[in-house]
C-alpha cells in the first residue's frame, strides 16, 4: 500500500514535470534582448569588427543580416555552445544573410530555419569554420533547402563545418569562384554537398555519410553565372548515402536516387581521386550529361555535357543490396542490372561537336577488384551498354 | 537656510529645466514652418526634427516644400496605406535617366509613411501610425533610415533593428483582420534596395508617375508635370516620352499581361532583375524581359527554390497557376517559401487573383 503510494507520487511527479517541460519547450519564448543586441552590431558594424555570441542557446524570430560591411567576424562560443534556433521565425527566408566581402562565420550553430540556415551573396571573401546548420525534427521535406549556402561569391571557403537534415544540400555553393570546401561532415541531407555552376573548386577531406546522393558537381542551365568548370574531389569519405530522397518536387535533386554516391551532371574539367565510396546501393559515381534529366532548356550559351573528366585511385566499396527503385535512374540501374548496385555508371552521350575515339575526353583508372562499370548508352535507349573500361584508360593533366 | 540647501535647490531647479526642455524638444522643433534639414545631423532621432509635416503629426499634412506623389502601381506591403512624399533643398532639380529613373540632387529625401486606417472605408480618419521611412542621398549616396510610431501615434523615433506589430483594421467590406506587421531592420532596407549592391529608390520613375493624384482633397492631373511647375523636376517632354506604367487594377489602362507585368515589377522586379539581389536565379520580372519567356518564369526550373518549389517543377505552367511556383510563393505565408521574402506576412488576394488570370491565359506548355 505504502509503495504503491509512492509510485504513483512519483508517477505523478514525473508526469508533471514532463508537462512543465514541454510547455517551456513549446513557448519558446523569443530571445528578443539577443537579437536586439546582436543585429544593432551588425548594422553598426565597422570594418574588422568582431560580433561575438555567447554561449545559449536562443530562440529568435527574424533573420539576423550583415550588409555591405567588409571584413567582419560572426563567432560563437561553439558549435555545442551557441545555438540560435529559429523554431519560431516569423519572417527572413533564412537564419543569417550575408551580403558583404571577407566576412567569416565561425563556431556556432543554427537551427530550424524556416528557409536556408546561412545565405551568404555577392561576396568578395566568406569563410565559414566550425559552423553547424541542422533541424531539429531530422529529415523531413518541411525543412530549409540549404543549411550552408554561398551563392554568386567568390573565395568561399567552408572549413571543419556539420550540415545535416536539408531538404535540398547541406552544404551548397552555387555560381561561385574559388571555392573550398573541407574538413566537414555532411550527413542525412538530401545532397551532402552540391558544387553548382561553380568554377575552381575543391572538395576534400569531408565525410558525406547517410545523405541520398554524397556530392554533386552540377552545372544547370539559365543561371546568370553560365557554365562551371573544374572541380576535384579527393580524399574524401562518401558513405552509405543511401538516405530516401525527401526533396521537394521541381528542385533538380529530386532527381538524385537513393543510394549515389557522386554525381557529375554537365560537369566539366572534374578529377575524383583518392575517395572512398563505400556501400551505396544505387552507385558509387555517376557521370551524365543534363539530356539525362529531359528538361529543356532555353539558354544558348548553356552547354548541357560532362566532358574533361579524371577518376582515379579511388577506393569502391559495396554491400548486397537492391538499387533504389524510387527514382527513374534508380529504375533504370535495376532494370539493366538486376539487384546489382554499380561502382561507376555513365550515360555515354556524347556531343557530336566533338572528335576522337574518347571524344568527351573521359579517364578512368581504378584498381578496386570487380568494379562494375557500364557506359548505358543512353542516347540510343540503352542498346549497347558497355562495360569495358579499357577505352577510357588515359591521365589528364 | 543653508548654503548647502540653497545648491541642492539651484541643482535641482537646473536639472528640471534641463529636463522639461529634453522632453519638449522633439515639439517645439515641430512648430516650424519650414524644412530643417541640417546634412551633418542626419539621421535625426526623432522624425518630427525634420519638420516634413505640420502639426498633428498623423494627418501627414505636408509643409509646402514638401510634395507628396503616389506611383500608379505599388508595392503591397500587408495591406498597409502608404502615404509618400518628396522634398528637395531649395534651387537644385531632378533629371530623368534615359530608362525613366528620376535622378535626384544631393540631399533629397523620399518619405514614406506606412499605416492603417481603423476602418478602411474612412482611411482619412483614425489612423494607426506604423512607421516612417526616409530615403536620404548623402553626397551622392543613398541612406535609409525607419522611424517608428508611438503608441498615440504622436511622433516616430529613429529604429534600425525593425519591429513586429500587431496591427488590425476593418477592409472595406466590414471584415476584420489582424496581421503581424514586420518593420524591416536598417540592412533589410538594400534587400529591396538595391542595383549592383548599391542602395536605390524604387518607386520614383517617370513611367510610374506620369498620371494625375489626388492628396487630401488636392488634385494634381500629371504628377511629373506638377513636379515641374513646383520647380524640383527639370523642364522636359517626359509625359509623352514615358509611356505610363499600367496600373495593375484598373483594366482600362492595359490589357491583362500588361498589368500583370507591371504588377510584378513592381512587387517583384526589384529583386528578379539581372542587377537586383536575385539576379542568381535567373527568374527577371517585368516587362523588359518579355521577349524571353523562359526569364519571366514560363516552364523555367527552379534554381535553388529548395522547398519554396512546393513540389511543382516549373515557376510558370501556362494555364495551370496552381501548378506554378510563382503563384504558390506569393500565395504562401512561410517565410521559407514566400515570395517577396520580405515585406509581408500575408498573400495579397487581389494581385493574386490577376496573377492567377494571367497564367490561366497563357498559352503554350511545359515539355
């Protein structure tokens, strides 16, 4: 009897602090004095300053913006230690918004924004360092498009950063110049990290673990930054990027199978080496032309093929398993290869502005035993699909 | 009685007239009859030290060398009465760009008052005073600055960190609504703003005002020809060399893609403009770009819309809005979706409406 009182004492207890707890969590009330303080420093903000975020984690509900100020620092106290969550965002498309040259971002992290986390445009210089951009609830197609996301900048460098849960790409650079990306971990995203219609980049030493497609390097077309070209990729680990694709419709990673490891589309001037790309159940590296996709387009100076490109000494991994069958190239893959997951696949269209034996000037040098290669000849549905490698056994300089 | 006590009244005495003259300040300043526009002082801190409006403040009642003007079609900002005004230092003009941009000296400051009649059908009566927001060129650059309104709407004080408010009002069919009301924060202001990264105005061009206007019961019948006789514009034929911008409600200035355009010029153009901040999407409204369908959205694939595509593929389906991302952003309050991505927290039904009839009659198909 006495026991039993006891339980249900505490039973009670627990009950009711349960319910304080999740009242608190709900009502989230607005860090306004932060924001206050925060954004005045922006505005007021002169060259070299340094904008410092204590530790806390704060609820704001409006975007923070820095604005035609040049070099200025936004550091937190950690990407564990200051968080600013925008659960409740009345207004702003994104987190931050930066529009200003050499600024850098560092040691914080932002959550639930309602649209991208950072966005940081026509920027001569933007570093971001040991920044985090995550949402809370995991992946859901609700979420933001891109946590990190320089746009139309120059010298990006994002360095030792997290991006996890995006409903289009962690971390995603488009119609940039000079770009780096390393050092960080880019996990259940729909992309991992996206390298979009960008020129000179380099991808390395990154972890794109679990997402639905690890990285792409696409080039797209009627974008004001035209065509892209040469990226590397190496020493990269690119896992297990089997994740179910919950982008949203009309947003080209829709197209991305579950279970792709890397995939050049209209990509020129790309070399991929020394990665791992282990246990993807669709394939490893894809290499497409943007005929692949269907779309049309409207843009004269836009050229839709992937040509220039150098893959070697990468090490390819996989499990049994089944390829996607969600998505038409995941359709497509288990339609002429049954159950069979592919180390590299090419679509094999060719420009026919181009001469030569290997007129799109594709290389390929891997040692991994069995690799599986096809070229799908998809130009000619698929009639003569190839799976000899010996024709693209050339270096690029 | 002691020395001492004798200075602590003196003190205090020299304290409260200190003091009274502090809180009076801001109104003795307001009595004035002409402008007070000191170029080192700017930005004031309080709106009614510049001495645009005669007293009370609320009823906008400009002073002489203040003009108000109005474009024929404008900016939706959450239902908001917006109530604009130019003023000039004496003996210095306006030019007219070869695009129709006014050009305007050095010291100009634009105006604009956003607020909310209680009752929309007596939008001169009891007004709730939101903010004020003044566009000032200071050698040769654009700065802006927002003031917001007390309570009692009796003066507006210098904000750069914006504001949310709550407002309400009756529309004029007697339906009540309330709205979060976002006063942008100084750097939100070069979001709209802004060609090549420079801070612009937006509404003062010679097509958008070549009509007539009525203020308080004043009719002007060709504001660029009013502009010119009030001596802040220069001399010139511009009424007929800039064809008037179609006014998006009023189907007897243009036909529908006509008013659509201006429509989304005007709301849009700002940003999807080849030198506006998203010139990165490749998406240009307005038009000027009416020549290349693909530009103004007809079958065009997002490029980073992420979930703003709200899962349709193309900004404009011809004949299907519902199918159109342009219409799904500017129909949707997420600020992760909506489109203008600032500036409102609800749709505006009626643009929505002619938007919705234009892409019905569009003609033609995606692939």
């Amino acid at each position: 009897m006495h026991n039993t009182l006891i339980a249900l004492l505490s039973f009670s207890a627990l009950l009711l602090i349960q319910s304080c707890q999740q009242a608190s969590q709900e009502e989230n009330p607005v860090d306004s004095d932060l924001y206050e303080k925060i954004q005045t420093q922006l505005i007021n903000a002169q060259t070299g300053d340094v904008i410092e975020i204590p530790a806390g984690t704060y609820h704001l509900d409006r975007s923070l913006s820095l604005e035609g100020v040049s070099n200025v620092t936004i550091r937190g106290a950690g990407m564990d230690a200051t968080i600013l969550s925008f659960k409740n965002q009345k207004a702003g498309a994104e987190g931050l918004r930066i529009t200003a040259d050499s600024v850098t971002i560092e040691q914080l992290t932002i959550m639930d924004t309602k649209g991208d986390g950072i966005k940081a445009q026509d920027c001569k210089g933007i570093t971001f360092r040991k920044v985090n951009t995550s949402w809370s609830d995991g992946a859901k197609a609700s979420n933001g498009g891109y946590g990190l996301y320089p746009v139309s900048s120059e010298d990006v460098l994002i360095d030792s950063c997290m991006a996890s849960y995006a409903s289009d790409a962690g971390i995603y650079v488009g119609q940039c110049n000079n770009v780096i990306v390393r050092n960080s971990l880019a996990f259940e995203n729909v992309a991992g990290i996206e390298i979009e219609n960008c020129t000179n980049s380099k991808v390395y030493n990154n972890i794109a673990r679990g997402n639905t497609g690890g990285i792409l390097v696409f080039d797209l077309p009627e974008l004001p930054a035209g065509n892209g070209s040469l990226c590397k990729v190496y020493d990269n680990v690119i896992e297990a990027n089997n994740h179910k694709n919950f982008a949203p419709e009309g947003n080209i990673v829709g197209i991305v199978p579950p279970g792709t490891g890397l995939i050049l589309l209209a990509a020129k001037g790309v070399e991929i080496y020394n990665n791992k790309i282990l246990n993807h159940k669709t394939m490893g590296i894809a290499i497409a032309s943007y005929h692949i996709t269907e779309e049309k387009w409207n843009d004269e100076n836009y050229d839709p093929y992937t040509y220039d490109v150098y893959i070697h000494n990468n090490s390819f991994e996989r499990e049994r398993a089944v390829p996607d069958l969600t998505k038409d190239f995941g359709k497509l893959i288990n339609y002429l290869f049954p159950g069979k997951p592919q180390d590299i696949i090419y679509d094999g269209i060719l420009d026919d502005t181009r001469e030569g034996s290997n007129p799109m000037n594709l290389c390929i040098q891997e040692s991994s035993d069995g690799l599986r290669f096809a070229n799908v000849d998809a130009a000619n549905d698929f009639e003569n699909v190839e799976k000899d490698l010996s024709k693209y056994d050339c270096t690029i300089q | 009685m002691s020395n001492r006590a004798l200075k602590l009244i003196f003190l205090y005495t020299i304290f409260t007239l200190l003091f009274i003259q502090n809180c009076q300040r801001p109104s003795s300043v307001q009595t004035s009859t002409s402008v007070n526009f000191q170029p080192e002082a700017i930005p004031y801190q309080y709106l009614s030290e510049y001495s645009f409006f005669t007293t009370p403040l609320p009823q906008q009642q400009a002073n002489a060398s203040v003009i108000a003007y109005e474009p024929r079609t404008a900016l939706f900002t959450d239902y908001a009465h917006k109530a604009r005004f130019v003023w000039m230092p004496d003996s210095v003009q306006a030019s007219v760009a070869a695009d129709g941009s006014i050009l305007f000296p050095n010291n100009t400051v634009l105006i604009k008052s956003f607020y909310y009649p209680i009752d929309f059908n007596k939008p001169e009566e009891n007004r709730r005073m939101i903010e004020t927001r003044l566009l000032i060129k200071k050698a040769r650059q654009w700065e802006a600055f927002t003031y917001l309104w007390n309570e009692e709407g009796t003066e507006a004080k210098l904000n750069l960190i914006g504001d949310i408010q709550e407002v309400s009002w009756n529309d004029k069919a007697g339906i009540a609504h309330t709205v979060d009301y976002i006063v942008p924060n100084k750097n939100q202001c070069k979001s709209c703003h802004n060609r090549n990264s420079e801070l612009l105005p937006i509404g003062p061009k010679a097509q958008h005002l070549n009509g007539a206007f009525t203020y308080q019961s004043t009719k002007t019948p060709n504001q660029l020809q009013h502009w010119q006789e009030a001596g802040i514009l220069e001399a010139g034929n511009w009424q007929n060399q800039f064809a008037p911008t179609p006014i998006w409600n009023d189907p007897q200035t243009e036909n529908l893609e006509a008013r659509a355009l201006a429509y989304l010029e005007v709301n849009c153009g700002h940003c999807h403009h080849p030198e506006g901040p998203a010139h990165t999407t490749g998406l240009y409204l307005g038009k000027d770009f009416i020549d290349d369908r693909t530009k103004l959205g007809q079958c065009k694939p997002p490029v980073a819309a992420g979930k703003g595509s709200g899962g349709r593929k193309y900004s404009i389906v011809p004949g299907q809005p519902d199918s159109s991302i342009l219409y799904y952003r500017m129909l949707s309050d997420d600020p992760g979706v909506m489109m203008p991505e600032i500036g409102r927290a609800i749709a505006h039904e009626e643009g929505l409406a002619l938007i919705r009839e234009w892409i019905l009659e569009m003609n033609g198909a995606c692939n």
